[in-house]
C-alpha cells in the first residue's frame, strides 16, 4: 500500500556510530531522529501535503497565532523494540482519541485517525534504526503536535494549522527509584470548565511556576490540588496521574474531571484486579490523603504516565507538613505494576489485554 505520509528521505542522516552513541544513553528529549512527520490544513483543502521529510524547523511568521495565543496540542506515546526485533506501539488508538478530543478543546482542526497512526508509523518505519535495542525501558518516545500556524494577531480559530509528529530515543523522565512531591496551594493546574483534561501546551507553560515553587520546597514535582481550602481534592501531577494503596486494598485515583485521562492511568486501573486490588476512581480530599499517610492506611503512592511509566512517590511534603512514604523506598505493588507494565510493553510476557499495535 503507498502510505499516506510519503517519504522524502533525508539527504544528510546521523552516521550511524553517532546515533550509536546517542541510542547508549539518551536521557530523554534530547536527541531526535533523522526525520519527521508533516501535513497541513486549510478549511479550503482540508488535511493536504502530508509527508516524512528530513527533520527541520518550520518557517513561521512573527505574527503566527501559535505564539501569541498558545493554539497547540500534543501527545506522547512510545515504540517499543521487543527481544525478536520487532517494534510495538502500546495502546495508540487512545492516544488517538485523545489528541481528538484536545483538538476540539482548542478548537483545531480534526486529525483523522487513520492519519494519525499512518504518520506515527511511517516515521517509524523511515527511522528504524533509532528504535533502542533491549528490552529494559529504552524506548522511542512520539511526539504527535498540531499548532496554529496562520499569520494574524486576532484571537479566532487559526485557519492554517500544522501537524507533525518527531520522535526521540528516550529514557525514563522520572526517577525510577522514586520522586517527592509539593502540595502547592498557590497554584491550581485546571478549573472546572478550563483545559485541565486537553493536553494543550498552555497548561504545561502555567505549570512552570509551580514547579520552581516545588523545587524551592526541596522536591522534585508538584501534586496538584483543586483548591486552597480545607475541602481541597487531590488532582494529578505535573506529568503523571496519580495512585494511592490503601490498607483495604484499594487502589485510589482522583475521578476524571479537571486533570488528563492519562492512558497509563487506564492501563494501572484495568490490572488493578490481577494485582488483588480494587480500582477506585473518586475525590480523594487532601485531608483524607494527609490522614492515611498519618495514621498508615495509605501505605504506598505512586504517579503513572507514558514518560513516567510508573514511578514512586516516596515523600509528599506541604505548607507545615511532610510525610516519608514507605521509609523512603519504592512500594512493593507500585514496582511490580512498573514490571507487569513494562513486560506488556516490551512483549515479554502475553498481551491478553490486545494492547500492543505491530508497526514493523
Ligand atoms: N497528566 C498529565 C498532566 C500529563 O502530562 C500526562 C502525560 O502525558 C499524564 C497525566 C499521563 O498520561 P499518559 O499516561 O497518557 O501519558
Ligand atoms: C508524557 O508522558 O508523554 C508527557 O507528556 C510528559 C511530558 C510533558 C514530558
């Protein structure tokens, strides 16, 4: 079949010993592979000019509504080398419907889906190479995006939008051994009505005060809440969803609403039961939370996502409180979730859930 995304292959790709060494260690977002994927819109001709070309940056007027108005979604999902050589995305269709829904948040255009695994597997296809090798929890991280690309300084819908996909050998983003979280009180991430469930670059850019608050506190990322008052809910992190293991073995999770349907997070809620826990979805109070970590009923916390997998939460601290969770050590459920994930993923063990996609 001729695909969608015809490739235009790279005049100039990175030697191989270069990629080589890149592919040895890649932290995360650092490096990107030889090409991308690219298609435009107009309300006249509708998606066209859809291609992989060589990677490169975009030619933007001054005035482009992206950089004035923030009119930008993205996604994140990974390709994932399995021992026999084979490349495997994990659950693309929700990533899929996802960007959807964030598009008609922002009011951009819609991606069809067709288009979008046509590109996500056609960059794959033309970068294969940069797919790592081991199945540990090196990866190729895709990184889906459409922005308003139409010159006018007017707030409407942009009538010229780009779509594109790059992609980049990655690592872990977080601390597998585990990560601290702040409570901020200052700063909310999403108000009812506002774009907490859209994955649009805005609530990234807003998320940054926050973070430096986080740091300042001595931790690593901010666990958001929906208020500053004694009712506060939990929400999610800056990245990543979060869970909590009860002594009643329950596996809690703030309800959707405000904060991103992650798909890590409908993954861990789906293989709750096969791990004897009770997926629950509800407000979770900040109060109740600081109880269950006072008194011990909550005995492990972990924060779920594409970039994060699974990562621990050993410490949660706020305004005249701090608790060390699990003496400061990984939970045992929360690692072996990681493990169940990543074995799935890396097509160690049977994929009885159909969540794996082959792409080559
Ligand atoms: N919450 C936020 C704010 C995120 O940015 C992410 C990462 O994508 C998640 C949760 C987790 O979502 P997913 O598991 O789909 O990667
Ligand atoms: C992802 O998990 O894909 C994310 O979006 C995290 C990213 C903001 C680093």
């Amino acid at each position: 079949m001729v695909s969608a995304f015809p490739l235009v292959r790279t005049a100039s790709p990175l030697p191989a010993d270069q990629r080589a060494a890149i592919l040895d260690a890649p932290g995360f977002g650092l490096h990107f592979t030889d090409h991308m994927a690219f298609a435009s819109w107009t309300p006249e001709a509708g998606w066209h000019d859809r291609r992989i070309q060589a990677l490169q940056p975009f030619s933007l007027h001054p005035s482009a509504a992206v950089l004035h108005y923030a009119q930008e979604i993205f996604e994140g999902l990974k390709a994932y080398r399995h021992a026999d050589g084979s490349v495997w995305l994990f659950r693309p269709e929700s990533n899929a419907r996802r960007f959807r829904r964030s598009a008609e948040r922002m009011r951009l255009p819609q991606l069809p889906e067709q288009d979008f695994f046509a590109s996500i597997e056609a960059l794959i296809r033309a970068d294969e190479p940069w797919v790592p090798a081991g199945t540990g929890t090196v990866s190729l991280y895709l990184r889906p995006f459409m922005f308003a690309a139409e010159a006018f300084l007017g707030v409407r819908p942009s009538r010229r939008v780009v779509y594109s996909v790059i992609a980049c050998p990655a690592q872990p983003y977080f601390n597998p051994g585990g990560v601290t979280l702040w409570v901020s009180t200052t700063y909310t991430r999403a108000a009812v009505g506002g774009t907490g469930a859209a994955k649009c670059g805005g609530n990234y850019g807003a998320s940054l005060a926050a973070q430096t608050e986080a740091e300042r506190h001595g931790c690593d990322q901010v666990l958001y809440v929906d208020g500053a008052d004694e009712e506060a809910c939990i929400e999610e992190s800056g990245a990543m969803n979060l869970f909590f293991v009860t002594t009643r073995g329950e596996l809690v999770t703030p309800a959707l609403g405000t904060i991103l349907e992650g798909i890590t997070r409908d993954t861990v809620l789906m293989l709750a039961s096969e791990f004897g826990l009770t997926p629950v979805e509800r407000a979770v109070p900040l109060a109740e939370l600081r109880a269950g970590l006072a008194d011990g009923t909550v005995t492990e916390v972990f924060a779920a996502g594409t970039a994060a997998v699974i990562t621990p939460v050993t410490g949660i601290k706020g305004d005249g409180y701090a608790f060390m969770i699990g003496g400061g050590k990984p939970g045992e459920l929360s690692l072996a979730l990681r493990e169940r994930i990543l074995d799935i993923q890396y097509g160690r063990v049977a994929d009885t859930h159909g969540w794996l996609r082959s792409v080559v």
